[in-house]
C-alpha cells in the first residue's frame, strides 16, 4: 500500500475516532466544535460552546461557564457578571441502517413533518403518489416500497447544543449577587469536569 494511501487512511480513521466523542474543551477552529468569544467593549464579551451530538447540555453550559472564567483571568479581572445566557437546541431525525442510503440522494435527511413511518408523503393521496412514482407494486399493505431505499426503516434523533452568554468583567472584591461570579473560585471548582482534547 502507498504511503499516501496509508495516510489518507489515517486521516479518515482520526476524523471517525474524533466525531465518536463528545466534544473536548478547546477552542471552535478550522470548523471544529468549542468555545468562541468576540469581544464587544474593554470589560464586555460575547461568548459561547457549541458541541457534537455527543456532547449533553450540561457538558455545554458548564465548559461555557469555565470559559467565561478562563476569559475574565486572562483579561486581568477578578470576576464577571451573566447579562444574559442561551442555550438553543438542534434537534433532527434521520435515517439509518438499509434504508439510509441511497446513490441519488446521499446525506438526505428524513423529516416527520413531511414522510411517515413507511416513507408516505404527508398530505397526498396513496393512489397519487403511486402514481407520481410510476412504479407497479410501489403501493403496498405496509406503506410503501422505494427499491432505491430499501424495505428497513431506521431513525435516529441527533441532538446538538449550543450555548451563548454576555459577560460584563470586574476588578476587585465581588460584588453579593447571585449573577457575580469569582473567576479563580469557578476556575478551580470546575477544573475536575474540563475534558481537553489529547495531544
């Protein structure tokens, strides 16, 4: 085998071993899941984690958390107050196993709102949509049948998170408000739950 086919290989080989983990604490770069910040006044900044389908709401908001910390220390503050925080949620359904593929429309994902169970268009006669596919036998007792996708119908819901926050950062003794934070407190407290990624 070449070496550039065996390189090849192993590049794929990284990207499955990297997409089968939850998403590690490390910064969004080069179209990778992490933190993000944009700075909006000297003592003001935006931030925020997205994660992979693996990783849970909590990991998200807790390495948003982490970060908005991380930010404040490396700025020279001493602690940072939450205008606001997001968290929204991606949610969709596709298909897997016999029925996910198909050489037309690879990638294609199943949406409820328009097919069933069996692959039926929502909101269209069985007789027309037989006959709009022009195929014999394509309506059966069971649905339907698409000999490009197959007979076996699997879904599967993939959830992704992401969680956005304002900061505003603070020099000095914090202030008794529940939405003050300690940079040095949440740093140390949280250090335990932070997953990096491996070197």
């Amino acid at each position: 085998m070449s070496k550039l086919r065996i390189s090849s290989a192993l590049a794929a080989l990284s990207v499955l071993a990297a997409c089968a983990t939850a998403t590690p604490y490390q910064a969004a770069l080069d179209g990778q899941k992490g933190y993000a910040n944009q700075q909006i006044e000297s003592d003001r900044w935006q931030i925020s984690f997205a994660g992979n389908s693996l990783t849970d709401r909590q990991t998200v908001e807790t390495y948003l958390l982490y970060r908005a910390a991380e930010l404040t220390d490396l700025e020279g503050y001493d602690y940072f107050r939450v205008i606001q925080r997001v968290t929204d949620e991606d949610r969709k359904v596709v298909a897997t196993g016999a029925a996910a593929f198909d050489p037309f429309y690879s990638g294609f994902y199943c949406n409820y709102r328009f097919y069933g169970r069996h692959g039926r268009l929502h909101g269209f006669p069985r007789s027309w949509y037989a006959r709009r596919a022009g195929l014999r036998g394509f309506h059966g007792p069971y649905g339907y049948h698409d000999p490009f996708w197959g007979n076996e119908w699997d879904y599967r819901e993939i959830v992704r998170y992401e969680a956005t926050s304002e900061i505003i950062m603070g020099k000095g003794e914090k202030p008794d408000d529940p939405s003050f934070f300690n940079a040095d407190e949440v740093l140390m407290n949280l250090a335990g739950q932070i997953i990096r990624p491996d070197v």
